[in-house]
C-alpha cells in the first residue's frame, strides 16, 4: 500500500510519469479493435442482439413454488401444448422458473399455464401469466433511444459552456459512445438480454464516464491555464501530466465503485435470481471499467490533439522546446568539455 501512495505521489508531483498522450496512436488501436469486435462479435457469434420480452414482445409464465427447476420440464410443458413454440427458460431464485414465449393465444396461454402447473405439480394459482405486446415493446425503444440523444445532447452543451470549448465536449461525447458501444456489445457477445434494466443501467454508466471525464478534464484546464508563456511544458505535456495526477483517484473510484455493483451481481444473478438486479448491475459493471479506462486513454488523448493544431498551442509548444533545447546546450558543452 505504501508502495502504491508513492506510486501516486510521484505521479502527481511528476517525478514519474507515464506518456499517456504520446501513446495515444496505440490507446485509439486499441479502442477500435474493441469496437470492432463490439460491433461485429454479435452478429458473428449469435446473428444479432438478443433482446428482452419488452422489447419484442410475447408471454411470460413464472411458476413459484416448485420443487425442481429443470429446464427441460418447461420446455417439454409447453412444446406438449404449442410444438413450435422456441420457449426461453430461466430459474427465479431457489424455487421458481421463468418462462418466455412468442406471443399466444388465449387459449394457448391457457393450456401452457395448465401444462406447466401439472408438470411441476403445484397449484394454478402459482402459475403467473402476463403479457407484453410489440407494440409496446417498440414504444421503449424509442423512448430509450430518445432518452439518450437528449443526455448526449444536453451534456455536451453544458460541458462546452463549463469548459468555454467545444473540443473538451467532443472528446467526452466521443468516449461516452465508446463506453455506450462496447458495453452493449459484451451484452451482444455474451448473450446477456437487453432490457429495460439493462438500457438503464447504460445510461447510469453514462453518467459515471462523464463524471470521471469531468474530474480529468478539470485538472487538465487547471494545469494548461496555468501554464505561462515561461512554461517549459508543451500543451500535450501539460496534458499528460493532468492525467497522471488523477491516475490514481480515477482507480480509486473505480474500484470502490466496482466492488458493491459487483456484490449487487452476484447476489442478483446467483443467490436471488433477480434479473433486473443482474441486468442493471452487469451493464455498471462493465461500463465502470469501460468508463475508467477511456476517460484516460481516449477522451484527455483526444482533446490533446484536438488542441495541438491551434496557432496559439504550436506557438507555445515551439517556444517551449526552443527553450529547453537552449536550457540543455550549456550542459552538454560542459560535458564534452
């Protein structure tokens, strides 16, 4: 541990320093593999997203109560009554069973209802059916998706007024749509349902990068406006540094905030068998790592050389090594002398 405090102290008072911005053809290498895979892994390996009833649409039947929670007794219960019928079965904590079907008649809602009971052996009544139509489920994609160009939208506005550039804005939006893409992609992958819970969880993720970002890019404006025209920093200098002082708090954060999430899943996923909790606490999970690590190695890279183009920035910078390079001459003439 006290290592570590070293670690960061040096990294703060810049007696270490890791070149983060310099790398950073190496950091968007690899952020766009990761997208790549995020984008094409789905379709490759399962043909496509895999979305929750509310979304698609169809019958629920949850059966509670029971003393064994195979599979193959639901999936047999409703093939006996719908043969074509493609059912998804989940398990709901230690005694019950999660059914999903394509929409149903009544009369096949019905006799589902009645096969799963028998197959089973508990009561009707501990058979629960409900039923979501398309309809609706095209109503919350829409919303959701409405929901997260206004948050886009409005965070990029509020961020380019706080900061008084636009540039700091387009960096953090470009990494909050990494953070959105890759996270939805290991749900894609994995096979994990998107639903409700999950599209929430995305945009609490959001607002967790865009937090992180903020901080960085805080310390970034502090340091470069700091920066006189005697500095013997370069503007992507001024950056890094920025950067490695704020290392260290932005994997402190991440783990005292990956910790609980991850409890969350766990108990969610394994010990209750809630799914909103595994579907709200996956989708943090993920995107908190997700976050962390483009919050470092894209957004403050990005707006770095977003910056580097400017008159004012190459002025500097070239006055800058000009006067470093005039700082080191005497010492190497001392050297060979």
């Amino acid at each position: 541990m006290a290592s570590f405090s070293k670690f960061g102290n040096d990294l703060y008072t810049g007696a270490r320093s890791l070149n983060i911005v310099g790398r950073r053809k190496l950091w968007y290498l690899i952020a766009g593999g990761m997208i790549l895979i995020a984008l094409v892994g789905p379709f490759l390996l399962r043909g496509g997203f895999v979305f929750g009833i509310e979304f698609t649409g169809g019958s629920e039947f949850v059966v509670s109560q029971t003393s064994s929670q195979s599979e193959t007794t639901a999936v047999d219960a409703v093939s006996s009554v719908v043969p074509n019928a493609v059912p998804k079965v989940s398990t709901v904590g230690t005694d019950g069973v999660r059914v999903q079907t394509d929409q149903l008649s009544e009369g096949e809602t019905t006799g589902v209802r009645d096969a799963l009971a028998t197959a089973y052996n508990v009561p009707v009544k501990e058979v629960a059916t409900s039923f979501i139509g398309a309809t609706w489920g095209q109503d919350i994609t829409g919303q959701a998706l409405r929901a997260l160009v206004v948050f886009l939208v409005l965070a990029g506005i509020i961020m380019a007024i706080y900061f008084r550039t636009w540039k700091m804005s387009v960096a953090a939006m470009v990494a909050l749509l990494h953070d959105l893409v890759i996270t939805a992609g290991f749900y894609g992958i994995t096979g994990f349902e998107i639903t409700p819970a999950a599209v929430i969880g995305f945009l609490t993720i959001l607002g967790y990068s865009l937090y992180d970002t903020v901080v960085v890019f805080d310390k970034i404006r502090e340091n470069t406006n700091f920066d006189g025209s005697g500095s013997s920093r370069t503007f992507s200098e001024s950056v890094n540094l920025a950067v490695n002082q704020t290392l260290v708090r932005s994997i402190n954060t991440s783990v005292v905030a990956a910790l609980p999430v991850a409890s969350i899943l766990f108990i969610g996923a394994f010990v209750l068998g809630a799914g909103t909790l595994r579907d709200i606490s996956l989708a943090l999970l993920i995107g908190i790592l997700v976050g962390t690590y483009s919050t470092i190695f894209i957004a403050s890279p990005l707006y770095a050389q977003l910056r580097n183009n400017e008159d004012a920035i190459r002025k500097h910078d070239k006055k800058a090594l000009a006067a470093r390079a005039k700082a080191s001459a005497p010492a190497a003439a001392s050297v060979t002398a």
